[in-house]
C-alpha cells in the first residue's frame, strides 16, 4: 500500500482547528436597558443607557470580563424605549423574561415604568436593577433592587439643609400629579417643611404635557413665598421654571434628583435655574478618582448628553449587575443571580457604595445625598 505525505500546510490548519477548539468560546452576559427614550422622561433615560453603554464597552472593551475556570464573557446590551408608557414596560419586561439568555433587566428610571413592573418581576421571577426612580414601594419581592437613593431618604435630607440655608418661613409647591415620582417628592417635602415649621402658601398641582402654568403662578405668587418647590419632570420643569420667572416670582426655586443640572433643560429655561436648587447622589464637580475618568470618559463619548447623577446609575446598575453575577457564579441562572444581587454589597468603579439587604427591600441601604444651589449652567456649590 502507498502511503500519503501528509502536506505541512494541511497540519498547519489542522492544528490551528484544534486549537480553536481547546480554546475556550467568549460566553455572553446578556441584558436589556429599559429606559424612556422619548417623552417627557426621555431627558433621564437618555443619559441612563448612556452610562449603561458606556460601563459595557469599557468592559469589553478591556477583554470581556472574567469567568469560570480561566474563561471570559462578554456583555451584550439591548437598547429598549418604553416611551413613559406603563403598558410598553411590562410589555418589554415580559419580553425579556420571556429570552432566557436575558439575565437581567436594567431600569426604567422613571416611576411610570419602574413601579407597575415591580410586581411583574416577582411574578416572572426576573431580575431587576432600578436605576433612577426613587417613590416608596408599598411592597418588594426578591427579584428587585435599585441603586439609587430612595426619595424618603433623600428629600427629608436636601430639604433641611436648603430650608435651614435659606432660613426660609414660607413655602409654595406644584407638582405633577400623574407622575409617582414626583408625586412622592412632593409628599416627602411636605412632610419636611411642616416638621420644621415652615408655611406651606400655595399647594398648586398640573398634569405632565400642560402648557400653560399661569393659573398656578398667579397662586403661588399672591402667596409671596421664600422658596418654590417644582416637582416636575425634566421637560416639564423647564417650562414651569421659565414661566416661573417670567410670571414675576422672585423666590429660588427647587426640584429634586439633579434635575436643575441638565444643560439641556438650562437652555430650554433660559437660566431660570440660576440661584436654585437641588440634591444629588455624586459630587461631578469635585469629582476624583474613577469618578473623574468616567465623567471625562463619559464627555467624550456623549457630547450632547451632559454626564448628570443619572448617567452615573446607568453606569452603576451594569457593574452592580456583574457584581452579582460574579458572586453567583452564573451569567444565565436567574434565581441564583438574584440571590446574590439582594445582598450585595459592594464599591462601584465611581465611589458609590451599594449595599442590599433584600429582602425585606431592594433599596440601596448606602446612599449619598449632596444639597446643591445652582450658579450657572452646569455649575453648583454645596450647602451641606
């Protein structure tokens, strides 16, 4: 029998093909970003999955990130708008339990998405990171935690030490009654200001979309008040400050959440801001550290989104997402990741402490919260 040489080239590519294959294969970790991406919200979700984004492309940017027995996966993120619609983030939520390479689902920061699918997650068993919205939840279940601060543990403390600043006596409030959020900001300021003895002289409210504010100015501005709370969101509360100012009221105005530091919203105020306030969960202008880089990343990635706290969750939620993975063990169990994720604790990249204690709550036990007065577009100074 006649043997066959075997040719060089050929156990070059077999040995290539057998390599490829010892080689371990990049696993995926898959999750979706929920944010409002139109609407009146679309301001805070924008910059939410920008951070998001931003957090995914650094790590896998840098190789993936590391996995069992000396492999790595990926992250994959998928890009979905619930456009302020309650409906559209359940509809979305059931979407990605219903794709079981999705482990987990990141937001929406805004309540009108957040709190309806609370409940659903717990039904579904899908894991949840909350990345902006901060009402009080009337009940938790073990799937859902949020990285931001809770609003009845960040009102109470921005308020006082804006009210005590100011030495303020009289206050005025319009809030937006359909949005949660704003809602329970309204309530916890309320709250504050009455413990403090302060005198509530106008109660005004308005309904998100509402164009004309001049019935609730004329209130608020008989009332001759030493601060003005605005509980609005971002697009709404441009056009409630500029109206604001315009109608006469020469009282410093307020909103929570940073909302007073979108650049944006500056612009469509005209500066209406100037000389207001608000809380925030991280210190951008004094920034050091990671912090630092992230915002310097964060610029030049996203010229026209201006990095505010929101961008700061997004990035946050990612890494909390991988935190959780990597204590569990797992990138595709759900059950096991949220385990882990309800007690977690652990240091972001940027500084931030994230501590979950879930259950009884998926709140971030850890917070920070920094009472700001606005001096210019973009710009603060701290009062407390």
């Amino acid at each position: 029998m006649v043997g066959i040489a075997a040719s060089p080239l050929l156990g070059a590519m077999t040995a290539r093909r057998a390599f490829a294959q010892l080689r371990p294969t990049a696993a995926t970790l898959k999750l979706m970003s929920i944010q409002p991406l139109t609407g009146p919200s679309a301001s805070y979700g924008m910059r939410v999955h920008a951070g998001s984004e931003l957090a995914v492309k650094e790590l896998n940017a840098a190789g993936g990130v590391p996995h069992e027995r000396g492999s790595r996966y990926v992250i994959e993120l998928v890009k979905a708008d619930m456009a302020n619609d309650r409906n559209e983030a359940i509809a979305l939520l059931r979407q990605a339990a219903g794709d079981p390479k999705i482990l987990a689902v990141m937001g929406p920061c805004n309540s009108v998405g957040f709190l309806p699918m609370v409940p659903v997650a717990g039904q579904l068993k899908m894991p949840t990171i909350g990345n902006g919205s901060g009402p009080p939840l009337k009940e938790w279940n073990p799937y859902v935690v949020r990285v931001n601060p809770a609003i009845e543990i960040a009102m109470p403390i921005f308020v006082e030490a804006m009210v005590k600043h100011l030495g303020a006596k009289k206050i005025a409030f319009i809030h937006d009654q359909t949005q949660d959020g704003q809602v329970a900001s309204y309530n916890a300021s309320k709250r504050t200001v009455q413990k403090l003895g302060v005198q509530i002289v106008a109660d005004t409210v308005f309904r998100s979309g509402e164009q004309d504010y001049s019935a609730q100015i004329s209130t608020i501005r008989a009332g001759n008040p030493d601060l003005v709370g605005i509980m609005a969101a971002i697009g709404d509360g441009a056009r409630v400050a500029l109206q604001m100012v315009d109608g006469g009221i020469k009282a410093p105005l307020y909103t929570p959440d940073g909302a007073f530091l979108d650049t944006t919203a500056w612009d469509n105020a005209r500066g209406a801001f100037k000389g207001g306030f608000t809380w925030i969960a991280a210190d951008l202008v004094t920034a050091t550290g990671g912090l630092r880089k992230f915002l310097e990343d964060y610029s030049k990635a996203y010229p026209d989104l201006s990095p505010t706290q929101y961008s700061t969750y997004g990035y946050d939620s990612v890494h909390t997402a991988v935190e959780a993975a990597k204590r569990a063990g797992t990138i595709t169990d759900r059950e096991r990741f949220a385990q882990a994720l309800g007690k977690l604790e652990f240091m972001t990249p940027l500084g931030n402490r994230v501590v979950f204690k879930n259950p009884p709550t998926g709140d971030n036990l850890n917070p920070v919260v920094t009472a700001v007065r606005i001096t210019d577009r973009g710009k603060y100074e701290r009062i407390n």
